[in-house]
C-alpha cells in the first residue's frame, strides 16, 4: 500500500518524472507477494494435512478446525488482519487507478499539446514534445496496468472469501 500511495502523491504533485520509477517499485512488490502466496499455500497445506484438512483449506477453514490452545484465536485474528489489509490494498488500488485514469485525459496534467516550430497553417509539432507526450503515455499505461495488478485474489480466497 505504501509504494500504491507514494505512487498517487507524486502523480498528485505532479512529479510525473517519478512515475516510471514508483511503477517499477509497485511490481517489484507485487512480484514479492506473488512468491509470498507460493509459500503461504506451502506452508499452509502442511498445517492443513496435520488438522486433517484438504491441502487447498483457507485460512477461516484452519481457524475452525484448529486444535483447542491459543491456535484457534491466533488464526482467526490473523484472518481478521489479512481481510482489514486487503481492503485497504483495493481501495488504494481503486484510488490510484482513478489517479492515474485521470492523468492520462487529453488536456489532464502531463498530456497538454506540445509547442509548435515555425509559424502560420504549416506549423509543425516540436518532435521532442511530441516525444515526451508519447513517453508519457506509455508511462501511465503502464502504471495503469501495474495498479490494476494489485488485487490479490487468491488472498482473497485464502482468507475465506
């Protein structure tokens, strides 16, 4: 959340220079989670076989069958964290997405219309403006898609819903 938050304030700011870099470290971070979902099913298929569960228990499922102790509310505070932290991720998602959709209109900040060289009907674009708008562009695209990545389902199926 912190990397989809410092995401939205530089684009607020209108740090838009930053933007290629914050979408880089949103995906370095969505790359972790996703090797961090391997060894949670891992780890949680081992725990699951032990309580005589399937493999594929959620983590409601765990809390349930856990052995009378400490176990039980362990797990189900766990799962009441996790489900708190998720909705937090989707809504920063949703905000940061809406940002950056935001961002990308004709005439948003960062997209206005280049200067023109020379004068009258046969006026040419300025091809490095031309260049930065179409940098740009594909910096929101892909920051757009790197957003739209953060949703984590098959956390939200861990957890029981």
């Amino acid at each position: 959340m912190f990397r989809l938050e410092t995401q939205r304030l530089h684009v607020l700011a209108g740090n838009l220079q930053w933007l290629s870099f914050t979408s880089a470290e949103v995906e370095a971070v969505l790359d972790r989670l996703r090797f961090e979902a391997l060894a949670r099913s891992v780890e949680s298929a081992a725990v699951a076989a032990e309580w005589g569960l399937p493999a594929q228990a959620a983590l409601n499922e765990l809390a349930a069958a856990a052995p009378p102790g400490a176990w039980p509310d362990v797990l189900a505070d766990h799962l009441e964290g996790l489900r708190a932290l998720l909705r937090q991720l989707d809504d920063a998602a949703r905000t940061g997405e809406a940002t950056l959709r935001h961002l990308g209109r004709p005439g948003g900040p960062g997209m206005s219309p280049g200067p023109c060289a020379g004068r009258g009907a046969t006026a040419q674009p300025d091809t490095a403006g031309v260049l930065d708008q179409l940098t740009m562009a594909g910096n929101i695209e892909r920051a757009l898609a790197v957003v739209r990545r953060s949703p984590q389902p098959l956390l939200a199926q861990y957890l029981g819903g």
